[in-house]
C-alpha cells in the first residue's frame, strides 16, 4: 500500500490509460456475449465512469476559467503589461495554428488521402463566406448577455468579460479590494476542488479508453489509415519539431526537460478529448515547471479557446482529403483561404471533445467543398481527437512558457530541476 501510494497521479492515469486500451480490445476482439460487454458494461458501467468524470472536469470549468483570469489580469500591476502580454499571447497562438494548418495541407498535398475515392457532387469553389464567418466570429467574441454566457458555457465572452473585469479591478484596486478578495478566495476553492476532483482522473481515463476501443477496434481504422497517417504524421511535426524549435529559438530552454515533466499532462488530455478539462491540470504543471501563474492563469484559459494546433491540422488534412475524393484541385487562393478560415475558425472552437468536426463545415464552405464528406470521417473523428487535443494543450503550454519567459516570469532554476517549485493552494 505504501508503494502504490508513492506512485504519481500522471503515472497513475498512464496505468488506467493503458489498462483501458487492454480492456477495450479484449472486450472488442474476445467478448461475444452482447448483453455483458454492450449492455453492462459499454452503456452502463464505462459510458457512466466515463461521462461521470468528464462532467465533473467540465463543472469546473467555467468558475475556474472565470476566476482564473480575473485574477491573472488583476494580479497584473501595470496595465500596458497586460497589452504586452496578450499580444504576444494571442500571435504566437495565431502563428502557430497558422503553421499547424500550412503543415497538413503539405502532408495531404504529398500523400493524397483522398485519391482513387471518385466521389460526385462537388460544388463551385467560392470565398464568399470567409468575411461573413470573420465578422461573426468577432461579434460573438462580445458578449450579449455575461451572465446567459456563464451559464451556457460560451468560452470566448466569458474570457473577454473575466479580461475586462479584471482590467477595471486593476485600475480601481485598493477601492475595490472585497471584490478583489471574493475572486482570489474563490479561485483557491476552486483550485481545491479541481486537486479532489482529480483524484478520480485514472478511473475516468480508464472508462474512456475502455468504452472508445471496446466499440472502436481497429478494423474501423483501416479504410482511412491514409487519412489517419496524414494526421497523425501532421500532429507529430507539430509537437517534436515545430513546437521544440520555437522553445529553444524563443527562450534556449531544454524541450526534453519539458515533455518529461509535461507527458503526464498530454496523457490526460488524450483520454479526455477536451482542452477546457484539462485546464486545471495544465495550471498545475506548469507551476511545476515555474511559470508564474500570473500569466499561466491569463494564456491557459485564452489558449484552451482559441490555440487549436491539433484540430487545425485535422481540418487542413480533411479538406485536401474531400478535395482530392471529388477531383477538385485546389489552387493557391483556396490554399489561403483554407489557412486563414482554419485559423479564425479556431478562435471561436470550444474546448470539448470533437467540436473540430463542426467547425470544419466552415472551413468546407469557405472554399464551396460539399460538406457530406465530412460523413466519411466522423466514424474515426474520435480517436483521432484524442491525439490532437494531446497536441493542443501541449501548444497552450509552449506558448505560455515563451510569453513568461520573455516578460521573465519564469524561474529557471525550478523549470532546469535545480530547485524545487513552491505548492501555493
């Protein structure tokens, strides 16, 4: 009892993670009795242990998002500091989904995923809807109505009112210091609550994984393997090349000390499939790593809403995949406009599992690509999703340890292991 005690939580949620996938295919492969795998335990047992934990992480969510950047922002003495650090928040983000999406429309364009597929219906290319999906995306990042935004959940103008709330506690300070303290006291509880709430992390995980590759398997794989290579190949460059070359060009910190303290947390985030649940936990290791949670309680949140590296290569790959199955050969312009809708339509994506499908039928209609291809890859969208929200919040991460490290909000000596981080509750 005393060694299974001494054994971490990200080591924990591995051993879930892995007892799941064994469970999920000896159950897909070996378990024929429908009532026992489907009824009891598929439907029941793991939907239940699965959703149960999820649901928890995602109660958490928006009172710790809310809280969160409130006091990040306040925390903030001087405000053009703040004007600094958003900015350099918000373009590295950009640039990185940028990069992420130019990534998988290479790959596709090498591989062709979509060829020898032959499908009809393919309508006129056109970019009419482009400037209609930008206007939305910015009127809707103000919100109507703050309070229906919280209770519905709607990320984006929580982030922009928390911003802006923040700012005005800021500037007003000692005159508004009770409210200042219901939001610092707040954010502990809810800090509280995501360490309890976590404990049940390697259950969850292991429900996930058991329900996704007990329906799953791996012969529903295998029509699209070109598809899923095209992916998994994007996601890959993205987390080992793109994102390591910009940690060392932008702060000459190692990559390698970083996935070793960080690997617990794209664990989590690939059983999970959503960016918001894994917030708290992205928090927490990054004070591990010595960050300032300053500034991790600011780009954490804002990047969990708009940094979708993972789902912009998904979307990148799909379309030149529908592409190349309706015989459309996309020219430069289409090129761009697929850069530029991917990223915009990142900023407005949720952090929930598989919500890049859905905004994938703007990316479609921004170059005039039917969106009944979208059909053909939404049975494969979870697996899939796994991967590349691993990839998203690893990307939140990178970007918030440049943004510290350039407004030298960092300790390097906890970051280099050569001291150990403070535990602030």
């Amino acid at each position: 009892m005393k060694r299974l005690k001494e054994i971490s939580l990200g080591n924990w949620i591995l051993i879930g993670m892995i007892l799941g996938l064994i469970v999920g295919l000896v159950l897909n492969f070996y378990v024929t009795n429908t009532f026992i795998k489907d009824i009891i335990l598929i439907d029941n047992v793991f939907y239940l242990g699965g959703n149960l934990f999820i649901k928890l992480m995602k109660m958490l969510v928006v009172p710790l998002v809310f809280c969160s950047i409130i006091v990040g922002v306040t925390s903030i003495s001087d405000i053009r500091k703040l004007g600094t650090i958003g900015g350099r928040t918000i373009g590295i983000y950009l640039i990185t989904t940028a990069l992420a999406v130019t990534i998988a429309l290479t790959i596709a364009g090498i591989i062709h995923p979509g060829a020898g597929l032959h499908m009809t219906g393919l309508a006129d290319p056109s970019n009419v809807t482009t400037n209609v999906t930008l206007t939305n995306t910015i009127l809707d990042m103000i919100p109507d109505n703050p309070i229906n935004s919280l209770a519905s959940g709607d990320m984006l103008p929580v982030i922009i009112f928390a911003i802006l709330v923040g700012i005005i506690l800021a500037k007003l300070r000692e005159k508004t210091e009770t409210i200042n303290n219901v939001f610092n006291e707040g954010n502990k509880i809810m800090m509280e609550m995501t360490m309890i709430v976590m404990k049940f992390a390697p259950i969850g995980v292991f429900c996930l994984m058991a329900k996704t590759f007990a329906t799953l398997g791996f012969d529903g794989l295998l029509p699209l393997s070109k598809y899923i290579i095209c992916v998994l190949l994007g996601l890959v460059i993205q987390t080992f090349i793109v994102y390591p070359t910009l940690l060392v060009v932008f702060t000459r910190l190692s990559p390698i000390k970083f996935f070793k303290k960080f690997y617990s947390v794209m664990l989590f985030a690939f059983s999970s499939s959503t960016s918001n649940a894994t917030i708290p936990i992205n928090l927490e290791k990054l004070s591990e790593l010595g960050v300032s949670q300053d500034i991790s309680s600011f780009t954490i949140p804002l990047g969990a809403t708009i940094n979708m590296d993972g789902t912009a290569i998904m979307q990148g790959v799909a379309v030149m995949f529908a592409a190349q199955a309706y015989g459309m050969d996309l020219g430069m312009t289409a090129l761009l406009t697929v850069i530029f809708t991917a990223v915009m339509a990142s900023i407005g994506t949720a952090g929930v599992p598989s919500v890049g499908i859905i905004t994938l039928n703007m990316v479609f209609a921004s170059i005039g690509l039917p969106t009944d291809a979208i059909a053909i890859i939404l049975g494969i969208d979870h697996i899939l999703d796994m991967f590349r929200t691993a990839v998203n919040v690893t990307g939140d991460a990178i970007c918030t340890i440049i943004v510290s490290f350039k407004n030298k909000s960092i300790d390097l000596d906890i970051f280099n292991g050569k001291k150990q981080p403070e535990i602030v509750l």
